[in-house]
C-alpha cells in the first residue's frame, strides 16, 4: 500500500526547508538588482544570497527556524486519510532526526519541547478530496517571527499614519500596507503577504495563509484582486524599510489576496506574512504506489540558478574586529552602521534563557560577554556538537527582559535581528553596550562562523532554547543601536511611516 509514500513525504520536507522555489529565487535577484551593493540592505542581500546557495548544496536548513509545517493534501475518493496522517507525522519526525527540522514542537503549559515535531496541533495537516487519479501535497514552512508578524483587521478601524481604513477596497489596502510597515525588519524582510478578504478569524486566517501557496508571478484570476494586488506592489516599495529593516527600495515581494463571503457584522482583514526564506514546495504522487510523478513549483531537470556572484559578501575594508569578552571602551567606540566582524567566544540565549536570567544567576561569567538571539539547529556527533544552521531570531521578544540582564551582568553586546525597543536602547546608553543585526534567515552563512560548540547550559529548555557555548569568527553583523541612544530602526520606523502618511493621496 502505497510502498513509496514515506519516502516521498520526507524528500518534500527535505527540499522545502533547504532550496528556495524559483519564482522566490528571482524575485530575490530583483530585490538585488534594485539595491546598490555598498548599502546596508545591498550587503544583507549579498549575506541572503551566499547562504541560499550554501543551503541549496549542502541540503542544510535556509533558516535555522523551520517553523510550523503545514502540509495541504488533495486525495482521490476512498483514500486512507488516517493511514497518510500518520506516515507524513513519521516523515517530519525522520527529518527532524536528521537535522533538515528544528524541533519546534512545545508544550503551551509546560513549555516542554517534544524533540521531534511532534504534538497536539503539530504539525499542521489539510485534507481535501478531489475527482483526480494523483495525490497533492504542498508544504509551506513559515517561522515564529514571521509568524509574529500577522495581523487581522477588524473593518472599520484607525491604523497609525493612515487614518481610517473602511469597508472597501481602499480600507484594505490601508490594512495591507500598516501590516507590512508595522513588521519592519522584524519579519525578516523583503517578505510577502497572503491577505484574506472577509471570512471569520478563523477562516480569514487560513485563507490568508493558503494564498502563499500560490507563485509570486502568478495573475490573480479576479481582475478586481489583481488590481489590488497590483496596487500594493507599485507602492508599497516606496516606504523605504528595505531589507532586514536597513531602509531601502525593497520591502516586499509578493502581495496575494483572496476573497472569502463574510458575516453583515464582521469584515476582517487577515495577513499572513512570510519572510524572504519562503520556504514552499509541493509534490504530485502516484495514488497506486506514493511515488514522486512531478515536483510543484520547481523542475529537478532545469539546474537551480546561482543566486550570489562568485564574491558572495565581500568587505569593504572599513569593517570592525570585535573580539569576546569586549569591554565597555570597545562598545561605546561603535556607531550605528558600523560593520563588525566578531570573533571570540559568544552565548546564545531566546526566550527561555531570558526569562530565567530574571530569577537565577547565570551558568556562564556573561561580564563583556556577546548574547546571540539564536535557536541553532544542532546535531549531535561522535565528536561532539554540530551547528547546522545558527541565523539569528527576532530580538524583540526578549524586549521584557534585556536591559535588567545587560544592567545586571555586564553584557556587551546583543546580536539579533529586528531590533529592539526604547528600554533596551537606554540600557545600552547607560551601561555600555550595543546591538548588532545579523541576517535573519542566513543559517547556513552564520553555521559557517561557528568554528565549534564546545558546551552547553541550560538544556532542560531543549535544542533552540538552551545556551550554547559558541567559537565563532569574523562573524559579520551591522550595529544598529549603540551606546549614544541611537537607533536605526527607530530612524527607519519613523521615516517610513512618514512615506506611509504619504501614500494616502495614492488611492
């Protein structure tokens, strides 16, 4: 009974987390093409495409975050739906084991992760049936920060720099575009967005989130939604956010919009937004045996075009060695857009280890020391640890927690991505410390300035949560917020939101 259908179910994880779909390739090299090279965002692109090109041959996870899989499966009549759920939970599980997954899976009470992507509501599976003689699977795979970054509108409503959005077309494309600046570099931008019209927040959601299955250079078969979509993407490049947050010509690549009936008293807006590392494939399957008949999205005949000149991120000579522990001297020489490359010993710390940082004494002396916003996808080997993907998650969340943990021991510098908020930028004003944005997304790039994990703290938290114990070299990452009270995303945010107000004599 379909003898070939695990194999194929974990071929589709593999490649999905670990080669970028073409239509998302090319409109990255747009995305390049419109950026100069010495500008922040134009050396984040050049970070971007090194490491596609890195997932892409050594089959190593994008993003260390491989987030929530969902999985839509079309089935002919009388199919063994139960039989397919559980061979497609044991795929994610293998692949988890084989370090293309993070494990992501965690108990909401306990916190527990499960180690192999397993667990109530994980992962996330569709069925449909259809009259067809093939079975369909598509699988997206969508990050927490990215994640973080939806939103849903209740219509009408007043939105920041916008005014009132109301029950039309020009109230949705507010909606559109204060989702879209309102993620900044947050979301790991350049991104795209999936926006349902209507439904109920439910339904809104996950039609909104379906709409990413569809190509970025597709043409909406409503005429009206391909004018909506057409709309935002000749405008929404003008607010400046531009990748990673940096400012810049772009900051989104695809904008796709269905439509769903509503109630007479509701009128939702729901976005789903996704990050550059748009992770989405999909494979049709012989119903007789499970076997691969055709790739969606992608051709294995067609070799996979090169994303990074031969240089890939080159320096510029004007960068800045940084070596761990640093010392307050250190720090307060640094300035926002200041490139860094750092070297040393660096921790890594998210959610867990923060908040255990406001109740316990750390395991490690954090005094000069570099925190890494990072959730590693690790193996374990005859030898020891192995870093197989280490991009940096997004810093805000540790907002609640970071300038007690930098006032309370010494920490000098924090990397992240997305920035952090006014609290954390007088902490590190007051006490001699920095921020630096590393590339959301580039796993493989970062994995490849880790020269060893030689320990680990705090495991009980499980894989992403725990503190490693890095080496790492000439580890490239933007200062962004320093010791003066500067920000660049503060600058960034408010800059683009005046480009937001302006928008609104667009339509």
């Amino acid at each position: 009974m379909l003898a070939a259908f695990s194999d194929s179910a974990l071929q589709l994880i593999i490649k999905t987390s670990t080669d970028l779909p073409p239509d998302v390739r090319a409109a990255m090299k747009t995305a390049m093409g419109a950026e100069h090279a010495e500008t922040q965002s134009g050396q984040a692109l050049a970070i971007i495409a090194e490491n596609i090109d890195q997932a892409s041959e050594c089959e190593g996870a994008i993003c260390q975050d491989t987030g929530m899989p969902t999985f839509e499966v079309k089935v002919p009549v009388g199919t063994n739906q139960i039989w397919m759920r559980q061979k497609i939970r044991e795929a994610v599980a293998e692949a988890t084991r084989r370090g293309k997954l993070r494990p992501n899976s965690v108990d909401s009470i306990t916190g527990e992760n499960s180690g192999d992507n397993l667990g109530p509501g994980t992962p996330i599976i569709h069925f449909d049936q259809w009259e067809e003689d093939e079975i369909e699977i598509k699988l997206i795979l969508k990050g927490g920060g990215c994640e973080n970054m939806n939103a849903q509108y209740s219509v009408p409503c007043e939105l920041p720099h916008l005014g009132r959005a109301d029950r039309n077309f020009e109230g949705v494309r507010k909606c559109i575009l204060h989702a879209v600046w309102n993620a900044q570099g947050k979301g790991c931008s350049p991104g795209a967005v999936g926006v349902c019209i209507g439904g109920d927040r439910t339904s809104g959601y996950v039609h909104a989130k379906e709409q990413l299955f569809r190509t970025l250079d597709d043409i909406n078969p409503d005429p009206r939604l391909a004018e909506l979509e057409a709309s935002i993407m000749g405008t929404v490049n003008n607010l400046g956010i531009g990748t990673m947050g940096f400012g810049g010509n772009v900051s989104l690549i695809g904008c796709k919009v269905g439509v769903l009936n509503r109630l007479p008293a509701s009128f939702f807006v729901s976005v789903a937004y996704d990050c550059w590392a748009f992770r989405r494939l999909g494979v049709r399957l012989d119903a007789r045996d499970g076997s691969i008949k055709r790739w969606l999205y992608r051709d294995p005949s067609h070799p996979v075009i090169t994303m990074a000149d031969q240089a890939g991120f080159t320096r510029t000579g004007r960068e800045i060695a940084l070596t761990a522990p640093a010392s307050e001297e250190q720090i307060r020489s640094l300035r926002v857009g200041d490139v860094v490359m750092v070297s040393g010993r660096v921790y890594t710390g998210r959610d867990a280890v923060h908040a255990h940082l406001m109740k316990h004494d750390p395991p490690v002396d954090l005094r000069g020391a570099v925190l890494y916003h990072c959730g590693p996808v690790v193996l374990k080997t005859a030898s020891g640890w192995k870093i197989t993907a280490a991009g940096p998650t997004t810093s805000i969340r540790e907002e609640p927690y970071q300038a007690d943990i930098i006032r309370r021991y010494g920490v000098r510098a924090v990397i992240g991505k997305g920035g952090m908020g006014g609290k954390t930028l007088a902490a590190l004003k007051d006490h001699g410390a920095v921020y630096l944005n590393a590339i959301g997304g580039a796993a493989q790039f970062y994995a490849r300035c880790i020269e060893r994990a030689d320990e680990v703290s705090l495991m009980e938290f499980g894989t992403p949560e725990a503190m490693w114990h890095l080496w790492v070299r000439n580890f490239p990452a933007i200062v962004t917020m320093d010791a003066h009270g500067n920000s660049l995303h503060k600058d960034v945010e408010t800059e683009s939101g005046k480009q937001l107000e302006a928008l609104q004599g667009v339509y």
